[in-house]
C-alpha cells in the first residue's frame, strides 16, 4: 500500500461476441465469447491508494474525469483487500489519433491489475479476469493475449477468462477502418439490454452462437483461418440483427461501414481473402492473412485516409510496467 503500481493492457475484438447479460450487476454473459487480443491498441493505467487523498482521483488522458462507474469498480477492490483508501488513478490510451477503439475492455484489465497489485492483492490471471469483468465484460478477455475466451459460467466465481492460444500460431491480422470517432450513441451496455429484453431472436442467437464458439474454437486448434474468418463474419452480422430486431431498433453501422463490407466482398471476389467484423460502432475491422495487407490497404486508400486506416497484429497478455 502506499506504492504505485502500473498495467498494460492491450484491447480485444470478438470473434464471437458477447450481446447480453444474465446478471447485470455481476456481469455475467449470456454466452461465451472468443476474442483475439490487438498488440497496437493498448491502455495504461497507474494506480496509487494514498491516504492524504479525501476522494477518488482519475485522469484519463491526463484530463480529470469523475466516473462514478471507475468509483463503484474501486470500491470492489477495496472490498477484496480491506483496505480503506482513496485513489489515484492515472489512465493513457495509446490508440493512435483517438481511433475510437479505445474500449472499456483495456480500460478495465489494466486498472484491474495496476488496482489490485496497488491494494496488496496477488490475483491469478483467472482471478484478474473476474475482476475485469465487473467493470466491463469485454475487459475479462483482454487480461489475456492472442486468442482468448470467456466462460460464461453461472456466478461471480464461474464467469472467467482464459487463454486459448498465446503466442498465437496462425497467421492473422485485423485492419481496423476507423469511421467516426464521436461518443457512440447508445452505449454496448444498453444496447445489448434492448436485444436482450425485446429481440425475438435473442434465443436462436444463443443457440447459434454456442455453435460458432464450438467451430471458431476448433478452426484455432486446426489453424483454420477461412473457417475462423468466415464464422466470425457471420457471427458479427447475427449479433447486428439483435439490433435490428429490438423494440426500439437500433443500428451502430453507417454508410461508410457497408462501404467497407462491399469492399471486402469485392476482395474475396477478387480472390484476396478477408472478412469482416464489427462492434457497437461504425468501425469495420477487417480480419486477413499478412500476404494481403498490402493489397487491402491499397484498396481501402481509395476511400479512406491514411490514419483512417490501423493495421494490427495480435498482442500480449496484460502486464505491469
Ligand atoms: C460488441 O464489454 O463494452 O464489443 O459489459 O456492458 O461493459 P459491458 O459491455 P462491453 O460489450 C462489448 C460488446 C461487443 C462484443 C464483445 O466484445 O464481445
């Protein structure tokens, strides 16, 4: 106590996305999730508990914030290590010319990690990831790297991450195509609560999504990189339906993401193979093989700019620094 401490955790994009919760002050998914971990998006955070302090204090990107979730989060920690301080929590996204990726799943694996080693907890990767997940489901998969999953489990002790394969073995890539950079206008959180509530095809995705984590976890064993692309694609566009078919709809993609997905079927048609993803945004993040960047990246040139344009390899576990 008394010591600084500092995390490195790198974000993540699904490959079988998790789109709704069981238990929502837990965080506990309706599915299990399987997700590669991208080594150039990636969050800092420093974390101190001070005695002098007379409340929580967090700067992210070295602008004061009063986040009352970040608050709550420290509370939970506070609770595990009996400690009764507040905290100083210094937190830097390195995602270059704000991509709009910054999620909350590096957000939350790194304070997970600089918060409890700072509080005199000693936690296990696993213990990590159920920490994480409290804060946000996605961050249970970033205390992980390359290709990771998420037990969706019952209750707080059997919700967990872990790792599927780190190093990773097959040759993948993500382009991500950064379409808008405004705040989204309905959060993941509650645009997965909409689907989850009033979606009537919220159980066939259940259904379909058990199927998709059997094969994109077998298509990882097998080194598979069509059948693991291909299902991951099609996996994205179910979990866009939930939205479509919710009461309200709603929709997270733009013009410029069909853009991109035309674009993507005219490459496959053109034999350079690549698939295509996306989350509760605009961005289209596009899944391919090294041999292909260049001639993706030359094609997307055409319509977007250089810094619209964030390729990316897998990255590393989450670590102190
Ligand atoms: C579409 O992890 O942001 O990216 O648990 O409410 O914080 P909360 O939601 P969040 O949701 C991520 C949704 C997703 C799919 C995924 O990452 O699995």
């Amino acid at each position: 106590i008394g010591q600084k401490y500092t995390a490195r955790a790198h974000t993540n994009i699904a490959l079988v996305k998790y789109w709704g919760k069981e238990n929502e002050e837990l965080i506990i998914p309706a599915n299990s999730s399987i997700s590669l971990t991208l080594d150039e998006f990636y969050t800092d955070t420093s974390v101190i508990f001070d005695s002098t302090l007379q409340q929580d204090m967090i700067t992210i990107n070295s602008e004061i914030v009063n986040d009352e979730k970040i608050s709550k989060f420290l509370d939970i920690i506070r609770h595990k290590s009996g400690i009764n301080l507040f905290a100083k929590v210094e937190s830097i996204n390195h995602v270059p010319n704000s991509a709009g990726l910054a999620s909350s799943a590096s957000a939350y694996a790194a304070l997970a990690t600089a918060g409890s080693k700072a509080a005199g907890l000693e936690l296990s990767d696993k213990e990590l990831s159920m920490l994480a997940r409290r804060g946000s489901g996605s961050a249970t998969r970033s205390i992980f790297g390359g290709f990771a999953a998420w037990n969706k489990g019952t209750d707080d002790q059997t919700s967990y991450g872990y790792s599927i394969e780190d190093p990773v073995k097959m040759d993948i890539n993500m382009i991500a195509i950064v379409l808008n950079n405004s705040p989204k206008k309905i959060s993941s959180r509650l645009g997965m609560k909409i689907s989850y509530e009033t979606s009537p095809f919220y159980d066939s995705w259940i259904k379909q999504t058990n199927e998709d984590f059997e094969t994109i976890q077998n298509a990882i064993t097998n080194g598979d990189f069509s059948t693991l692309g291909q299902t991951a694609e099609l996996n994205a566009m179910r979990m866009h339906s939930l939205t479509l078919s919710a009461n309200p709809s709603y929709l997270y993609l733009n013009k410029d993401s069909l853009l991109v997905i035309e674009m993507v079927k005219e490459l496959r048609d053109k034999g350079i193979e690549c698939y295509y993803t996306m989350d509760a945004g605009p961005n289209v993040k596009i899944i391919c093989q090294k041999k292909n960047i260049k001639a993706i990246v030359d094609n997307l040139s055409n319509q977007f700019s250089q810094d619209q344009i964030k390729v990316s390899g897998p990255g590393e576990k989450v670590k102190l620094i």
